[in-house]
C-alpha cells in the first residue's frame, strides 16, 4: 500500500493548497475518487505533460500510478479504472 498512501499524499498536498477536503483511502466514495484520479493522471497529455516531460519521468510516474491502481484495486475491487488496467 506505500504506493497508494504516497498518491494519496501527494493529491491531498494539493487538495490542502486548494482549500478542499482530503482524500481517505477508508471510504469507498473517496477510493473511487481516487480512482478517477488515478485515471485522469494516465491519460497521455497528463502523464506525458502535453510532451514536455522527460522518458524517465513518464516512465517513472506510470510506474507510481500502476502501482496505486493496483493497490487500490486489492483494497477495494469495486472501484473502475478506464485508463488502467489493475
């Protein structure tokens, strides 16, 4: 779950600048959410920075992303992914 928990901290570092509410891994509402996220950042303008990031960094992050779907997905297997496939 380090994988997840680290997602989930880096989205709520931005939901807190943002002024919106934190995400927990232990409500299903919020795990769907997440999963939409999770979603939305594989999506190849997202993950690929419209083309300005690096390989590395693309394939870095693809890593992370893969790895929380997964994570969730065996947490909770009712969530849906579109752009995963966990």
């Amino acid at each position: 779950m380090k994988n997840l928990q680290q997602y989930v901290d880096q989205k709520n570092a931005w939901e807190t600048i943002l002024g919106r509410k934190a995400l927990d891994i232990n409500t299903p509402a919020d795990r769907q959410s997440i999963a939409r996220s999770i979603d939305n950042d594989m999506s190849p303008e997202n993950l690929t920075c419209d083309g300005e990031a690096s390989m590395s960094h693309v394939r870095s992050r693809a890593k992370l992303l893969n790895a929380a779907a997964r994570e969730l997905k065996a947490l909770d297997p009712t969530v849906d992914f579109y752009e995963v496939e966990a």
